[in-house]
C-alpha cells in the first residue's frame, strides 16, 4: 500500500517545483534528464512501501534529496554557460555566472525547504479538524535539512569568489580539493546511514540488523579514510552496503522465522485463555 499523499506531498512538491522551473526555462540535457530519473525514484518508493520511516531511510541512503540539489545548480550553470557561449568567451563572465547560478540554486533549495515544512504544517492543520492528526511538520524539518548540502555550495561560491580567481583555476581547484564531490552531497549519505543505524537501534528489531547497519557505516568511514578528499567512491561504497545486505541476509531470515513463530503462539495462547480462563 502506497504511503499516503499528504504525507509525502510536503516533502516531494519542492523538488517537483524545481524540476518545473527548470523546464520552464527550457533548459534541456543530461543535467535535467538526471533530475527527471531522481523525481521519479522518489515517486517509485512512496508507491512502493507503507512505512515512512522506512521510506525516508531509503530516500536518505540514496541521497535522493542531496543528488537533485546538486544536478538542478548544475542544470542552472549550464544555462549560463551556454548562453555566455552564444555571446562569446570570456573567462571573468563565465566565473561569474557559474558561481551566480550555484547562489541561485542554494536560494532555491532554502526556499523548498521553507515551502515544505510550511505544507506540512498546514496538513497537519487540516487533519486535525478531520481528527486524523499526524504531524510529520518535524519530520520534514529534519530529514530535508539542505544545512549539509547547502554548506558544501557555499564553499564552492567561497572558492569561485577568491581575488584573482580564473574560470579554469575555479574547475580545477574544485576538483582537487574534492569541493565537486562534497557538493553532489557525498557527506549527506553519511549522515543518512547515521539515521537509519540510530533508528534501528531505537526500534525492536534484530541485533543482526544492528550489525548491518553498523557495518555500512563503518565502510563509509574506512573507504572515506583511505580518500584523498575524505569522501568515499560512491562504486565502492554501493558495493560494501550490499556486501553488508548479503551478509546478514541468513542471520536475519532465521531471527524473523523463529519471531514469527513466537508470535503465532503468543496469539494461540490470547485465544485459549480468552476461551478457557475466568
């Protein structure tokens, strides 16, 4: 059963309100066609499970959020790219308009996030006089937090706003110093797999499950380690959560079998009190 709307609405009509914008501006490219294949996983995983805590801990280990942010400033440069191209090169220009264009986006991204918290805040409204309260305003708050994603932008524009700062000395700098990484939100699946160990701890459930959790972020941190710019290749990381998937994939088979059957005695035994007890 698909997670309900009003729920997901809030967080989703943001990026969706981006995505628009940039194709009300005609701007076309792999940029874009990148932001169009993230709205739709996003659309896929609210029809696809009923938990939203679960739901946002997939959202938040893909870093679906932090990779739009990153491909909608990117699609905002190549507009001001290509129409300085159209007019001819000129080095100062371009600067400008690349680092322009990343302030444009972080004014964007602080304003989706406004704009969510302030929908959710008016469905919760709305339920209430509908006695179907479940205010997930605080939920928004916290999980599209852009302060990660919004400080690795800023300290690009902070690079490209350097005295004496070239276009081509801005590419490369932001490539050596790991700036380019940090800004497709590599830091923000840290935090991510943070939230989802946390709230499997917090939750009953397995120590197994612990365990796997534990061990993706561990591989974050032991593969960001042996980075040069501290950020881990997102190839390698995939594949150390998978191989961490696969690793407890029997231990927790076999918890979940012997739980289901705990639980199906529990509720034999509810009934035959129920049926031969005072």
């Amino acid at each position: 059963m698909p997670i309900d709307p009003s729920m997901v609405n809030p967080m989703f009509d943001p990026f969706r309100n981006m995505l628009k914008d940039v194709e009300s501006q005609n701007i076309t490219g792999e940029d874009v066609d990148k932001l169009r294949e993230l709205m739709n996983r996003m659309e896929q995983l609210a029809q696809e499970h009923d938990d939203i805590m679960t739901f946002n801990g997939v959202i938040m280990q893909e870093n679906l959020y932090g990779q739009f942010s990153d491909y909608y400033g990117r699609a905002l440069a190549s507009k001001a790219k290509t129409e300085q191209e159209e007019k001819g090169y000129d080095d100062s220009t371009l600067l400008k308009q690349s680092v322009d264009a990343l302030k444009s986006a972080i004014e964007n991204i602080n304003k989706s996030y406004e704009e969510a918290i302030e929908i959710a805040k008016n469905n919760d409204k709305n339920k209430k006089k509908t006695n179907a309260a479940i205010d997930n305003s605080v939920e928004v708050a916290i999980l599209q937090d852009p302060t990660d994603i919004i400080k690795a932008i800023q300290d690009v524009v902070d690079l490209g706003e350097q005295e004496g700062m070239t276009l081509p000395r801005f590419l490369r700098l932001q490539i050596e110093k790991g700036l380019d990484k940090a800004m497709e939100g590599s830091v923000v699946v840290r935090k991510g797999q943070e939230f989802i160990l946390n709230f499997t701890k917090a939750n009953p459930t397995s120590p197994y499950h612990i365990e796997k959790e534990q061990q993706k972020l561990d591989a974050y941190d032991e593969l960001a380690e042996k980075s040069k710019f501290n950020l881990p290749n997102t190839k390698e990381l995939s594949y150390a959560s998978r191989e961490a998937d696969m690793k407890f994939l029997n231990d927790i088979a076999v918890w979940e079998d012997i739980t289901k059957r705990w639980e199906d005695i529990i509720f034999d035994l509810s009934f035959w009190s129920l049926s031969y007890c005072n």
